[in-house]
C-alpha cells in the first residue's frame, strides 16, 4: 500500500529533467502572477524552489546511482512525502490566482 505514495515520483526518478519541467511550469504561474502580493504567491516560490533543489538532487542521485551495484534510495522515503507537502499549496495558489485573474477580467 505505501507503494502508492511513491508512484507519482518515481518519472522523475527515472528522468531528472521532468523536475525541471515541474519547477518551470510553477515559474510560468509565478510570472504571471507577479503583480500580487509576496503573501499570495509564497506557495509558489516555495514549490518553485523545493522542485529545482529536486532535480538538482535528483540529477545528482541519478549519476550516483549508475556507478553503484544496487544503489537502495531510502532517501525518498523522506523526500517524496515532503516535495507532496510543498507542492500541494503551491498548486493551490495557482488555481486560485487563476481564478482571480478571471473573475478580475469579467
């Protein structure tokens, strides 16, 4: 069961990169919502920083990992729970900000 918890991070594992993609696609919803306060985009700078700390972590794993026998990755046990935890507002503050943007333009 605690299988699942990990399936969402296991592309990003597997491919590095998609971290990137990740942390871009929140510097796009960050950008776009410069004009607001510091207070409504914290979530966002957060998500933005903790995915690029990811992939610059997970690049570097991912190198580590192809010059041992059987790397064991307990790492994750921590990390994935965490980069959830850090997304989650992030996310939430891009659906709002969105919404905002919307109703403002109506």
């Amino acid at each position: 069961m605690i299988e699942l918890l990990f399936y969402p991070i296991l592309p990003f594992v597997a491919f590095p990169p998609l971290a990137f993609v990740v942390a871009g696609a929140f510097g796009w919803v960050l950008w776009r919502c410069r004009k607001a306060p510091i207070a409504g985009r914290l979530g966002i700078i957060i998500a933005v920083a903790a995915w690029l700390a990811f992939g610059i972590y997970e690049s570097y794993m991912y190198f580590w990992s192809r010059s041992v026998i059987a790397p064991i990755r307990v790492d994750l046990l921590l990390l994935a729970p965490l980069l959830y935890i850090l997304t989650i507002p992030g996310f939430i503050q891009a659906i709002l900000r969105r919404r905002l943007n919307r109703s403002d333009r109506s």
